[in-house]
C-alpha cells in the first residue's frame, strides 16, 4: 500500500452498488479488487465492467483473498448476507478501514423503515468486526443506477465514523468517485442514512426515478472539508 494509492477491495462488488463504485475508483486510478462468492464471477466482474467502463481493475477473487489483499474493505451485499460475509473475512479487517453501505431492508415491505434491534447495520459490523477496525458507513442514499451511469452523480453521501480520520478518507474516496460527501457524525449516526434509503424507495416507486439526497446551506463551505 502507498498512502495515497490504497488498494480498495470491494466485497460483494459484482453487484449492482459494487460495480458502480468500481468503475469509479478505477477511472480514478486507484487499484480496486471485485470480491465475489466465487472467483470465477469476480473475474467475469472484472472483464465486464473493464470492457464496459474502459478502466483497468486491479484483480478478481474470492471474498476472503479479496479483504486480504485490500488496504481499504468496502461491503455491498444485502442486509441478509452481512453477517455471514463479515464473520468470514473478519480476520482480514483488523486494522483498516471497513465501509459499510449496507441498508438493512427487510423484503417484502423494503418502502417501511424496519431497523434492526442492534440499531442499525452499521453498528451490527462495528459489533463483528470489533474495535480495532474503523468502520465508516456510507453511500447508503445513493442509487447504484446513478453510480453505473457515467458522468456525474446526483446526490450527496452522508459519513458517519467514530475516527475522524477514517471519515475524511471515506469523504475523499467519495470526492473520486465524483460524489460529494460529508462528515455525518459518529457510527450510532448511520441509522439516520440508513432509514431514510426505505423513503427514498418509497418515492422512487411513486415517482418513478432514482431520488437521492442534498445537502443545503453550506455554500462553499463543502468544498473546503
Ligand atoms: N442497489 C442500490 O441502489 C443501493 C443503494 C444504496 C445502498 N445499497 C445497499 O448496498 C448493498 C448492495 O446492494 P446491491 O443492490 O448492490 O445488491 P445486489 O446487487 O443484489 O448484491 C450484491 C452482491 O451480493 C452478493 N451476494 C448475494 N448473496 C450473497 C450471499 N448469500 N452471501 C454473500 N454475498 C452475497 C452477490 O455477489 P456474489 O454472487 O458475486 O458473491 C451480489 O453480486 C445492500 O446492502 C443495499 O441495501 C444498494
């Protein structure tokens, strides 16, 4: 790892959010992984989004080879498949910076903020992973079409973490990726961005788009955190 070139492993990237954020960060020029289930679907990941973005990807591997090799661990997986998924590449974290953009949506009723009884899925990594690793949380309100589609995107990230530090290298990441993101306050804080996913659903359905969020009244203060 070099300070300014970390390797970002992104768990469960060939997904929809995961992709999206990959292109990004390749485009960006850092080194991204896509970790899978399954090598052979990382890999295909890795061809896929490289043909279709022409951008460079650093590899494909399985979730655990995937955390190994990453300085910087991003999980995009369903709420369902958090913990497992965490408890097999805990060992791999330790030390690092982990970003969670999970959204604990429960199926059928995804439109109805339904939280679970840690709190939030935030804090249910915090729990797992345990305190040597500095969760951030993230990228919650922002759709994965707007991410997949080029250009820019229309939407702010909230950022919560307890490390400060951590926060503002989850803020720059975002800044790479083309987003704007601000400091969003300690973890127990994520359950704000996590609920309001549910009423951006809700308004995707009954408006038919993409809805995310912004950030007012900062003028041109965002630009300088
Ligand atoms: N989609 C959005 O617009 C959006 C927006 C904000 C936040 N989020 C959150 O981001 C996360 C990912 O969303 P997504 O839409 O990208 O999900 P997704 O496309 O449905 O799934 C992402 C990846 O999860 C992996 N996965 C599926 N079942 C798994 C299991 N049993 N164990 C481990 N991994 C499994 C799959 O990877 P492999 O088969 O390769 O292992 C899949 O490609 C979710 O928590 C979601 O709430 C999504």
């Amino acid at each position: 790892m070099t300070i300014d070139q970390p390797v970002i492993a992104i768990l469960g990237g060939s997904g929809a959010l995961g992709s999206g954020l990959a292109w990004r960060w390749a485009a960006a020029g850092l080194p991204v992984i896509i970790g899978s289930r399954n090598q052979h679907k990382a890999e295909a990941a890795v061809t896929e989004i490289s043909k279709q973005y022409e951008v460079t990807l650093k590899a494909g591997l399985d979730n655990r080879a995937a955390a190994e090799a990453g300085d910087i661990l991003v999980l995009t997986v369903p709420f369902h498949h958090q913990t497992d998924l965490l408890n097999e590449i805990k060992e791999f974290a330790q030390g690092k910076i982990f970003i969670d953009v999970t959204v604990p949506l429960v199926p059928p009723k995804v439109t109805r903020v339904q939280m679970p009884k840690e709190g939030s899925a935030a804090l249910i990594t915090q729990n797992i992973l345990g305190e040597n690793v500095n969760v951030v949380s993230a990228f919650q309100n922002v759709a994965a079409a707007n991410l997949q589609a080029k250009g820019s995107v229309d939407c702010d990230v909230l950022v919560t973490g307890d490390d400060l530090k951590a926060r503002e290298k989850v803020i720059e990441l975002a800044k790479l990726a083309g987003i704007q993101a601000y400091h969003a306050g300690p973890l127990d804080n994520s359950v704000a961005a996590e609920a309001l996913t549910s009423i951006l659903i809700h308004i995707n359905k009954r408006y038919k788009g993409h809805a995310g969020i912004r950030v007012s009244g900062l003028g041109s203060r965002s630009d300088s955190e």
